[in-house]
C-alpha cells in the first residue's frame, strides 16, 4: 500500500462554533511524507493539530487512520504531539507557579528531571535519547528550573521515548541556541532514516522549514490552503507572500515617553562578583556587570548558561539577590525596598513567565496587569489607564483580541499580549529574554521596529536572544554568558 494514507481528515467541522475554519478541514498524510504547517500568528496552525489529535469534538466529517495493511487504528497509537504548554499536562507541575522557580526551599516538592520520564519505559532507548540530546547534565535538575531551551529539548525527548508513528512538534526550533538546532536537524534525520519516523512540524517562519521536510499545508485566517511540495511551495512565491506579507516601517513614531521623576537613576543595575548555586551546581560564579542609565546591551549565551537566572536577580523574583552585592536603580538591595519598588521601573518578559501566565481574563486585563506587576488584574484600572492599554494593543496590532480571553488565543498572539503588557507603564528597563518567541515574520519585524521606537536615550534595554539577527539596532554593548561560568563583556 505504498500510495495508501495514514492519516485522513475529512470535511471535518469542529462541533465548538467558535474554533470552527473558514470550510471544512481536509488533509491527508500519507507514508514517508513529513510536513510542514506553516503561517502567521492566530493563523489556526494549532487548531488543527488539536483537531487531528481529537481535542475536539466534530459536528461533522470523519478522521480515518490507518496501519500498513490499511485496517483502522486509533491516532493516540500512531500519534505523538508535543508543544511547549504541554509541560503543564504533566500532574507534578500542575501546582507550580513562577516565583518558584527561584525559591528551592518551598514546600511544594519539584521532581528532577530524570523523574519525568515515566515509568515502565525502555531504559537502554532513553539513555539513546539523552545522549543524543547531550542533556545528561540536566537529570539531576528539578524541572522548573531548566531554561526555556533545555525544557523544549527535554520534552522532544519525552516524545520520542515509545517510538511514535508520526511526531508533531510545534516551533521546536525556538529557544534554541545555533548548536542545539543543528543537533536537533541531524537526530531528525537520524530517526526518520532508521525508525520510519514522519514528521509534521508547526512552524510560524519559512526559514524555520528542515531539508527532510517534503510538503506543506499553509494556513491563514483559519483557511487551509493548498497542500503542496516543499519546492513547489517555495518556487510560488505569490503565495509566500499572501501567507506572509511584508511589513513596511510602520506608523509608530513618538512612542518613547519621557521619564518620571522617580525614574532619575544613574545605573540601572551593579552586579559585583555574582555567585548562585543551587545544591552542588553552581549556575553563576564571580559575575561583574554594570548597566548605566540609557545603555542597550544583549545578554546572549548557550542553552543552560545561567542568562535567566541573571535576570531573576533584576526584577526581583530570586530570593538568592539578597545573599549577593546587587545595585538597583542606584539602591541597594536588602537596604529596605521592596520587590515592588524594583518592578515599578522594569518592564519584563521572558519564555518562563509566558509559560506560567495562565489567567482565564480577557486580553485587555493581562495588558492593564503591568501597571501594576501583577500575573492577572486584581485592581481595578482608571479610564486613563485603560486608555494606554488599547493604545498599545493598536501598536502591537492585537486590538481585535481586546475582549476575548488570554487562553482561547495562539500562543503567538498571546506573546504580543504580554509585549503590550511591558510597554504600558513606560519602564526606564526593558528586560525582554528572547521577546520574539513564536512570533511569525511580520510581527517580528513589527516589535523590533517599536522597541528601536522606544528606547530613546534615557531608556535602559537587556536584550535576550540566539539570533543574532534579532538584535535591535540600538543595541551597542553585549554581555556573553558561557554555561561553566565564564563571561565576557564587549563595548
């Protein structure tokens, strides 16, 4: 049955109005083919995924998969699918919050790493797996302290451990530094050569597409378009450029504010000899950095090299900052602030906090949040603030998901909300690590445009990312972590 599908959808209607497409879902993957799904941010890209994998009930239409002789199978026995929300499936995690992740001595046990792999599984394949990965050294850590990038390569591995059929993976490229991807390219091909493993990958950026892929199912506005070959889809380049329309400077001049009187600080932040370990693994040894009022640095470094870490220590959430010589906004810490006084001048985001910002509230109310530094909106906003809010969900091209809820949105979409969230209370320090996660091509050139807006000559930046072409142009100084403590600093 070389010719035969393994997976058929058929003019498949979600029962649920609300996440229904444009028409009927039809697509169908055949033996040996590896996809791509590839389109902009709220596209439906993951809809259907969920669909596929039988999330939600039909209306109508059918879902057939089949084995090699052509008789019916179930799709949880051929099907694995992983994204990055997926670690809060896992019972264990369930009860974690963000601020945990610093504070090691709270009550709530966090299981290693080596623990969340199940039991009853083939040892001598996983051992294969970590060693493929090289993430033996993160076994001994508890889970909510990996980096966004070695929890992603933690959770692939999950995946792979009963050998699946066919393997969804959703962005898997993003947070990951040069090296990590090339690892991840080869052990793909690595196991579609020698496991008959098939590929579908759920990708927001053309550039992100592996050579092993061979088709493409593009989306946009909830509309599959036309399945095609790689080459076909890459030779047509009308339709590269419906899916993915260029983005001319954008109207956004002005956006920088002038400071308060309270934002008047002649460093940012002074870090001198930075020491933190957790158990036997030290994460940051003898780290010195000074951040002056008006300076843009990028904070770069492998997977693992403590760059996140580092920032728990800015904005206030790692306990650890009281047991090292820190200086912030020109204040002491331990000299009697609060966690408060801090997070007033910061606007922040991170692949952590996006992760553990769960509220089930409308957009808006997340954006309103950071006037406060709140994970969900517990006072309630004046009409001037509610003002800003909508002014910067305009900017950042996301007022149509003013009403609607933070969790019935993409996760793309969901990363332009908590960008708004930043910017509404004008902070005198951005600290974005890695503020492009998951954003599809245009809206990744339309952020870059606002934060090279915003940040005028009295504004500080920290800029996180493993793409060197993501770097904001205002960005002049750089700090680079390496993962046994080393650092380098370069003006």
């Amino acid at each position: 049955m070389e010719d035969s599908y393994i997976i058929q959808i058929e003019n498949a209607i979600p029962r649920l109005n609300d996440i229904a497409f444009a028409k009927a879902v039809n697509w169908t993957i055949k033996k040996d083919e590896h996809w791509a799904i590839i389109g902009p941010n709220g596209a439906g890209k993951t809809l259907l995924i969920d669909l596929l994998t039988g999330k939600y009930a039909l209306k109508s239409g059918i879902i057939n998969c089949k084995d090699e002789t052509g008789h019916n199978q179930s799709i949880s026995t051929v099907v694995k699918s992983m994204a990055f929300r997926d670690i809060y499936s896992m019972s264990d995690l369930q009860n974690s919050y963000y601020q945990q992740r610093w504070n090691a001595g709270d009550v709530h046990q966090v299981p290693l790493v080596r623990d969340m792999f199940g039991k009853g599984i083939d040892k001598s394949r996983l051992d294969l797996l970590i060693e493929s990965f090289s993430i033996e050294d993160l076994l001994d850590k508890e889970i909510n302290l990996l980096s966004s990038g070695e929890l992603r390569k933690f959770l692939i591995v999950r995946a792979l451990i009963n050998r699946p059929k066919i393997l969804i993976l959703d962005n898997p490229f993003i947070g990951l530094d040069n090296k990590s991807r090339a690892v991840l390219n080869a052990i793909f091909k690595n196991l579609v050569e020698f496991e008959d493993l098939q590929l579908v990958l759920v990708l927001s950026n053309p550039n992100d597409i592996p050579d092993l892929i061979t088709h493409v199912l593009p989306i946009k506005e909830k509309r599959i378009g036309k399945a095609c070959t790689k080459n076909e889809f890459f030779s047509n380049e009308q339709q590269v450029s419906e899916i993915f329309p260029s983005i001319s400077n954008l109207n956004i001049n002005g956006l920088a504010e002038a400071d308060t009187n309270n934002s008047i600080f002649e460093n940012a932040l002074m870090f001198k000899k930075i020491h933190i370990k957790y158990g036997n693994r030290t994460i940051l040894n003898d780290v010195n950095w000074t951040v002056k009022r008006g300076e843009k640095w990028a904070l770069l470094g492998e997977n693992g090299s403590g760059k996140s870490t580092l920032l728990s220590l800015v904005s206030g959430d790692n306990p650890q900052a009281y047991a090292n010589d820190i200086t912030l906004f020109d204040r002491k810490r331990g000299s009697g602030e609060s966690i408060w006084d801090i997070k007033k001048h910061i606007g922040y985001i991170s692949p952590e906090m996006h992760l553990y910002y769960l509220k089930n509230v409308r957009c808006i109310e997340i954006v309103a949040s950071g006037f406060f530094d709140t994970i969900g909106l517990y006072r309630k906003c004046n009409s001037e603030q509610i003002f800003e809010a909508e002014k910067w969900m305009d900017i950042f091209g996301i007022s149509y998901l003013k009403n609607t809820s933070f969790l019935n949105v993409s996760t793309g979409e969901q990363r332009l909300v908590l960008l708004a969230r930043v910017f509404v209370k004008n902070p005198s320090l951005l600290i974005l690590d890695e503020p492009l996660h998951g954003l599809d091509v245009g809206n990744k050139i339309r952020v870059k445009q606002i934060i090279e807006e915003f940040c005028n000559e009295t504004k500080s930046l920290i800029y996180v990312t493993h793409y060197e072409n993501e770097i904001p142009s205002v960005v002049d100084k750089r700090l680079v972590l390496n993962k046994y403590q080393n650092n380098d600093k370069k003006n």
